[in-house]
C-alpha cells in the first residue's frame, strides 16, 4: 500500500542564502510530501521574470545592488514587490494531479483563509480583493476594509514532475505579509525601480498598510513574534487541499 498522506503541511525552515526566494527550494521537497515555509528577508526587491527582459534591465540592477538594494528574480508572475525586516514571506507547496487551472483558485483561496484566520485571532479582519495602485495588485490580495488597503498579495508557480505522469504538477502558493515598516519607503523603492526601467506604472502609499498600523499603540510590542506564532499554529490545523479534483471543462 502507498503511504499515508500526511494530515498537515510541514513547515521547513527557509535556507538562509536563498533569500527572498526561499520558496523555491519548497518544490523539491514537495514531491515527496506537502511542505511549507514562514521566513523574512533581507532589503531588496522581487520582480517576476517578464522585469529581467526589458532593455537595461541588467545595467538597473547593478546600481540598485551598489545602492543596498538588490533585485532578485522570481518564477511567480505578478509584478516587483519590496522585501525586508517585517515583511512576512509563507508559501504552500504539494503535489496535484490535472492541469493547474483546475486547482489555482481554491489553492489560492486556501492560503488566504489560512491568513485570515490567523489574523482574525488579532481583531484583524480581511477579505480577498483587487486593490488598484498598490504594487502587484492582484485578485487574491488581503485587504482590510473602508477605505480597501492592501496588506499581502498572492501568487504562484507550478511545475511538472519530471519523471512522473505528465498531469503531476507541484504547485507552490506564495504570501507576502505586511506585517510592520513603512509603506512610504517600500512604494518608494517599487516605483523607482518603475521609473527606471522607463515604466510609467507608480503605486501609491495609500493603497498599501501595514498590520500592526491597525492595532492600538499599547498593542504593538512584540506583535510580529505573536503573528508569526499564530500563523505557526494555523498551519498545524491546515490540511493540504485533494491531489485531484473534477476537471473542469475546456474551452471549446
């Protein structure tokens, strides 16, 4: 008989030299079993690959990197989305049988009730929207309500098996959390990146918050400790979501 499958996803610990791209290194492991990861980064920015093919991208970031300010390159797509201390990154990663149309949205609402409930436990409520002029605006972003402000945005990867049936895929989920910081500086660096590759895309400071902005003052201290234990304690509870699903139809 195959082996059980495991009941929870299990949390890996994020290889220091991968950086802001520790999640990644999720797609291995996930073969065998569902795995996850909870870590933060360095100061920097992530772009999606579609970046690193415009002119001059190469030469930009050269002189972001002398600046302290590094850009890496993702598999995900989306847009460029800044990194560092206070800015949670959690992925999802586990094996799935089909295309990955047929499982992208319920992975993608699984990892965003996973969040919401974790922050629930905070007074935090959120819902899953678009929020336009925030960077790497998205249809699964959080955001808190009245006015919409961001507060994570989503994405994916999904990769074959090699040497597996050709309808095995990995898919990896990946959250940004804004957990603490400064919105202003984390636009600011997302727009000259925009301004220098000659993009007249901006983002703007407002669209985006922060949690601990909506806790009161006497509240804050050691909030990212207990966030990141709450979100630790959701996952135990988290069960990974069916390898296979009934396929839906394709278009004609």
């Amino acid at each position: 008989m195959p082996p059980s499958r495991p009941a929870v996803y299990r949390l890996l610990a994020a290889p220091f030299e991968a950086g802001p791209l520790a999640d990644e290194t999720l797609l291995a492991p996930a073969i065998r079993e569902p795995v996850a990861c909870l870590w933060e980064s360095a100061p920097g920015l992530v772009v999606p690959r579609t970046y690193a093919a415009r002119p001059g991208f190469a030469a930009i970031q050269a002189q972001f990197a002398a600046r302290g300010c590094p850009i890496h390159i993702r598999q995900s797509g989306g847009g460029v989305v800044p990194q560092g201390p206070g800015i949670l990154n959690l992925s999802l990663a586990q094996v799935f049988a089909g295309r990955p149309l047929d499982h992208s949205e319920a992975f993608y609402q699984q990892l965003c009730a996973w969040i919401r409930q974790a922050l629930a436990a905070f007074g935090i409520e959120t819902r899953a929207q678009a929020v336009e002029g925030s960077f790497c605006d998205g249809r699964y972003n959080l955001a808190i309500p009245d006015p919409a402000r961001k507060i994570a945005g989503t994405a994916q990867v999904w990769r074959r098996i090699p040497g597996h049936a050709p309808d095995r895929h990995v898919g990896l989920a990946h959250a940004l959390i804004l957990a603490q910081g400064d919105p202003g500086e984390w636009t600011a660096r997302a727009n000259a990146l925009e301004t220098a590759l000659g993009s007249p895309r901006r983002y703007h400071r407002d669209r985006i918050a922060t949690l601990e902005s909506q806790l009161p003052i006497t509240e804050r201290s050691g909030f990212m400790a207990a966030l990141r234990g709450r979100l630790q304690e959701a996952l135990r509870t988290l069960p990974p979501l069916p390898i296979t699903t009934p396929a839906r139809p394709r278009e004609p």
